[in-house]
C-alpha cells in the first residue's frame, strides 16, 4: 500500500471515530478538522475526501449540504478484527460488548486472518446471532506470510498450510528468481485485485525444506513476527555500549557485594535475571534482598536498542533454541547476573522476622557480587539431602563439592520462609495448579530422543515465592501512594461466570461438589483439584478449570490478580526477558526520584503491546512443542498407545497420550460403530443410537495413523477392541 493510501485510510478511520463518538450528532469538514486539530488545507482535503467516501459506503448520511451523520439502522457498519477458522467462515471481533459477528466464507471479500475490516450487518439468524460481510479491509495484519512455493513455467503459486488462510499466493514470473520448488518461503502481500481469486505476493526469504528443524523454527519465529537475529545497527549499538562497572555509578548504589548471594535457574539458562541474598543481623532478625538485573541502565529510553526491545517485547523460549529480547551482549554478558562478576542491579531488600513477617522493606539501585550459581536440580537436592555435598548426579561442574555454611544455612532458612509465604498465599484464596511441562532430551542435532515431564518442587518453590513477594511489594509500593501514579500492573480478571456454572454441573455429575459463592470459590476450586487429582476425570476437571480463567494482563488500571490472590501486583523480576519489568525498573527509579512525569496513555499502550507479544510468544513456544512431539512420533505410526481425552469438538476427539503428553485428534468420521454427535454442554460426542459417548477426560486406546511434520499434527484412530 502506497503512504498516501494509508494516510487516506487513517484520516478516513479518526474521522469515523468522530461520529461513532456521537451517533446523533451531525458534522460538516470544518467541524471534523477542528475536532482533529486539523488546520492545514493539505489534511483537510483529506478529511472531505474521507467524508465523500464514507457517504458512498453508506456509513454515513447526508442530512444537508456538507452535514453528515452516522447511520444508526439496525443494519449497521461495525469495525473489527475478522478472526478466519478452518473452514474459511469467519468471525468479527469486536470492541463492543454484544457478541461477535458470523462471516460466511463467500462474505469475506478478500480479508485475510487479522485484518481490520469494516463488516455490514446484514441479518440476525434464526438463532439470533449476528450476521455480516466484509466490505473494505481497513488495515492489513501482516504483510509476511508462511507457505511452500510451487513453480509452474511462467508462475508460481505459494501454497498456505496455515489453518487459519483460506486462500494460496499468486506469484509472476519476474518474482520467482532462483528460489526453490517445494522450499519453505516468507511471501509479501502485495495487493488483491477485485478481478482475481487469489492475492498477488513477491517472496521476500527461503527458509529451506519444508520439515527441517532449523526451517520449521525459522517458520515459526516467523508466523508470529519474532526476527531470530538483532539488525546490524541493534548488534552494533549495543556493542558500543559502555558495560563495565564505574566508580561513579557505584557511588549512586547500595553495596551488597560482601553479602551471601547465589542465583538459582534451570541448568541450561544463561540469561540469569535474579539473585537473592541473605544474611542473618545481630538482633536475630534476617535480611533477604531480592536483586534483579540493572537492564534500565543499559536500555535507555528513545534509544534504539529501547525501540527493537519494546517491538519484541519478550524473549521467546523455543524447544531447542531461545530468540532473546534483547542482544546478546547484554542477555547472556553484561546483565546477566554471573557468578564472581560484578552486576548492576535493582533490588528489594526486606528485613523480616522468624514468622516471615515483614519489618522493613527498601527499594533501589544496587551492585552484587555473586558467590554462586545453583541450579533447580542442585538446590532441590540439597533441601532433599539435608546435607551439604552435592553429587555429581546433579552437579553443574560433574564434580563433587561442598557447599558453604552460610550458603547451605540461608537455602535452608529460605525455603523455611518460602513455605510460609505460600501456605499464607493459598489461604488467603490463590488458586494451585500443578502442571506438568513437557521437556525433551535432543541429540546432537537437535532430534528429539525422549520425552521427559517437569514438575514444581521445592527448589522451584524457594525462587517462585520470593519473586511473587518482590513482585508484589513493589507494586503495592507505588500502589498504595497517594495521588494515585501511573504504573505497570499485572492483573488477572475473575473467571467466566458461565463457564464456572457448566463445571459445577459437570462436577457435581461426577460426584464432586463445588461452591460458586463469591467468598469460598477459590478455596472449593482449590479442594476439587486436589480431590480429582490422580482420579481418570482429574484431565477433565484441570481442564475445564483452566478454560473458566481468564488471561493475566499488563495494564495502568489495576483490578488485582484473581489467581494469586494479590491486590497488587506487578512484574519487576525479569527484565532481560519482559519488557514490561523495563518499564516498572524505570517508573520505580522515577518515583524514587521524586519525578512522576508519566504519560499513562503511552503507558497502556506499551502495557497492551506487551500483553498481546506475550500471547504470540506462548502461541510459538506451544507450536516449537507440537512440532518436536510430531518429531518424536514419526517412527511409532501403526504404534498403539494409552491416551485420555484432552479435548472434544464437533469435528472429533483430542487425545493425549499418557506416557509422553503427544497429543493428536481422532476424526468423528472414524470412529466406528455409529454415528456420533457433539454434546457441547457435556463436552462429549453421543451415539445416536448406541447412547455411547466419548467424555473429555476419559481414558481411550490410539492407533497412530499419520504424524505430518509440516502441519504439526498427529493423526489417531481408535483401538476399539480395548474399549
């Protein structure tokens, strides 16, 4: 799209928005332009032109000349963002309260998956439901897209395995080039002609075979926007920096240097984000500071390395790779808080008695030395243990050694305190989910050998609890002043009311009882999951469970966190790797400082920026996952395998395999034996005239049928002779 053309588009939106704001209000140019700070000729061509247009869509009516007004008919024009499904049909995501749209595949007129598109409501269906087409595409989502290219003599086609594209890339002749039939590639979009079935593409990069590891996780980075590789200027900007530490800059700082201090983190991380340190004071009382990596130094605001690592917005954690937020100089060097290296760091120091109560907490600018670096494994075998040698089973260095006095006392103390931290979190209502992540052993290259499953224990606990206080106490902190300041929270709304319903009915079937009252419905969700656990329906309650809460999100408008049960909460933790963190280190140290210029407008965009980057970094690490659990069982085809039930639809049963989480769909066309149909309520599939079903959670036996890499899904069919 030209610049003029877009700039068209956005006059045409913000002139809209002016009669959205009030529908019963009519408009002449001169008015629009003044509500838009608009004063130069050039711009207020634009905003006639933009009237004329939106008069000959009838979005608007004229009412006399040069007066406009915005229809207000049943059949309205709604904005929004058309989510397209499998089957080509697709829904308008609106911003309004009502229900979302329904757009038959024929109605979407060129829209693809993501666009903002402009929808005129053409009906309610007998069910009541909302009805549309699309009538302009106001703004495309993304202009890369994924697919195999397929080369014919004088054209090319690049073919969209994507669920959610219902349409493949005309590609001409003179875009072709040397790129390879049958190879991967990003295509552009480049326009859509009326007349044309397909969208026309120019193919900006070959990602290599279709299948290849290292062309599946290109793909995947790519899908979801996150470039595996800083650009030269970023690598260069960041290089130049100054990262040694500076007698000037350490006479601004607390010194903890002398202090016990030890990270704790998975065996194979390199970018260390958090330190504690512990010391016991004369009066009996303990002193435990929560440091974390100084990234606000390094990462100045406008700068822009600050700019690449707000468009990123989080590091992404692949099964076999991790694409950093920020260069990594200062990830995996420079803040990475390394044994015997001298970090900067911003830290949470509280002093607290034997209850864990806390006495006195300090927020600031610090400089740490840490003395060692534990891994999970490590600490978890010390608190086991009860001693202080750690074997070589465990040992990062394949040695032997002892650890420290100090050192064992304070892992021991902390996890003292951890505990009490916790059982005091659970009953003042946070909800415990015990999930299992799925981990993989990979071989030289990178192939999965063996699929194993982590769980939360003490060790985990230990550095969890002090980060959810650091957390937490930092928010208060800022929140509790008075007036009122921007910050950056970490909110988590109340569940679904309905869904919270549908899985009291289904508890209740299975003989579990759940109490929906306001007061007592955390701590009875927390009594079904532990009394389900280990039962066969346990996948069918932990799911419906999950699927009743809503997403945690970063915003200035602070409604708490539901799930932990804290009124006031934040992340400071890990800034090397969220930039919201950023953002709260440099409000703290402004607030510190007694400045409080904050713009809490830009504030909520960074903070929805980041909340949706955050969402399309799960979708990849969740799709880095399937396609490894799709490497790993493309030899076992024709293999049988106990599985449960994971989830149901009207197009089939998901099933998840018991001994390695491999999870794959039976299609409701092949199970035999009857005709089966969706019961959405009860969340199973009926026989028609058997009367069986098929419930989420239930236990089944699986064929392995097809495991198709490019698509990473896995095909099942029942083994029915075990039913």
């Amino acid at each position: 799209m030209s610049k003029k053309k877009k700039t068209d588009r956005n006059i045409q939106g913000k002139v809209l928005t002016v009669f959205k704001e009030s529908p019963k209000k009519s408009f002449n140019y001169k008015q629009i332009a003044a509500k838009l700070n608009i004063s130069d000729t050039q711009r207020r061509n634009a905003v006639i032109k933009a009237l004329g247009q939106l008069s000959s869509q009838k979005i608007i009516d004229q009412t006399g000349p040069g007066n406009y007004i915005i229809r207000t008919e049943k059949k309205d024009y709604i904005e929004g963002v058309i989510e397209i499904t499998s089957t080509g049909n697709a829904y308008l995501l609106t911003s309004d309260d009502q229900e979302d749209v329904f757009i038959a595949r024929k109605n979407t007129n060129r829209s693809l998956n993501g666009d903002t598109v402009l929808v005129y409501q053409i009906k309610k269906s007998k069910a009541g439901k909302r009805e549309g087409e699309v009538v302009e595409v106001t703004q495309r989502a993304t202009k890369k897209y994924i697919g195999i290219l397929e080369k014919k003599k004088d054209f090319g086609f690049v073919n969209m395995r994507s669920s959610r594209m219902h349409t493949d890339f005309f590609i001409e002749k003179e875009e072709l080039k040397d790129y390879a039939d049958g190879d991967k590639v990003v295509v552009q979009f480049k326009s859509w002609p009326k007349q044309t079935s397909s969208p026309f593409g120019k193919i900006v990069k070959s990602l290599g075979k279709p299948g290849d590891l290292n062309t599946e996780m290109h793909g995947i980075m790519f899908e979801y926007g996150f470039p595996e590789e800083f650009p030269p200027e970023i690598e260069a900007f960041a290089q130049n920096l100054n990262l040694g530490i500076e007698e000037k800059e350490l006479a601004k700082r607390k010194d903890f240097r002398s202090k016990t201090t030890f990270t704790i983190d998975p065996v194979t991380a390199k970018d260390f984000d958090d330190a504690i340190s512990f010391i016991t004071l004369e009066n009996g009382k303990t002193e435990i500071g929560i440091h974390i990596a100084d990234v606000s130094h390094y990462v100045r605001p406008n700068s822009i390395l600050d700019e690449e690592a707000y468009n990123r917005a989080t590091s992404v954690y692949l099964v076999d790779r991790v694409v950093p937020m920020l260069p990594e100089i200062l990830s995996n060097g420079a803040c990475s808080l390394r044994p015997h290296e001298e970090k900067y760091t911003f830290s949470a120091v509280f002093t607290v008695n034997e209850k864990m109560d806390i006495e006195h907490e300090w927020f600031g600018k610090t400089v740490i030395l840490s003395d060692q670096r534990f891994s999970y494994e490590e600490v978890q075998y010390i608190l086991d243990s009860g001693g202080k040698t750690v074997t070589e089973e465990v040992s990062l260095t394949d040695k032997e050694y002892e650890v420290d006095n100090e050192t064992f006392e304070a892992i021991q103390k902390l996890d003292f305190f951890a505990k009490i931290l916790r059982n005091k979190r659970m009953k003042e209502g946070a909800l415990s989910f015990d999930r299992v992540e799925v981990k993989f052993n990979l071989d030289q290259e990178n192939k999965p050998e063996s699929i194993f499953f982590k769980t939360s224990k003490d060790a985990h606990k230990l550095v969890e609890e002090f980060m959810l206080l650091a957390n937490r106490r930092v928010a208060e902190y800022i929140g509790k002043q008075k007036p009122k300041k921007p910050f950056v929270y970490r909110v988590h709304d109340l569940p679904d009311e309905d869904k919270l319903t549908n899985l009291k009915t289904i508890a209740t079937s299975l003989g579990y009882q759940l109490n929906l009252d306001t007061h007592r419905i955390n701590d009875s969700l927390n009594n079904l999951l532990k009394e389900s656990h280990g039962q066969k329906e346990q996948q069918l309650i932990d799911t419906l469970t999950i699927r009743c809460m809503s997403k945690a999100v970063y915003t200035v408008n602070n409604i708490g966190h539901y799930g932990l049960a804290f009124q006031y909460y934040t992340h400071f933790t890990s800034p090397i790797r969220r930039y919201p963190d950023v953002l709260v280190h440099r409000l703290m140290e402004s607030y510190l400082n007694g400045q409080d210029q904050i713009n809490p407008i830009l504030l909520e965009e960074a903070c929805v920026h980041s909340s949706n980057r955050e969402q399309l970094a799960t979708k990849a690490e969740r799709d880095s996952i399937k396609y490894m659990q799709v490497k790993f069982m493309e030899d076992k085809i024709d293999q049988s395998f106990e599985g449960v039930i994971s989830g149901v639809t009207e197009r089939g049963i998901y099933v998840e395999i018991v001994e390695n989480k491999c999870e794959g769909m039976v299609k409701i066309s092949e199970i035999k034996g009857d005709y089966y149909v969706y019961d959405e309520k009860r969340h199973c599939l009926i026989g028609d005239r058997t009367q069986k079903s098929y419930q989420l959670g239930d236990p089944v036996v699986v064929v392995v049928k097809k495991a198709d890499i490019m698509k990473r899904q896995l095909d099942f069919i029942l083994d029915q002779t075990k039913e």
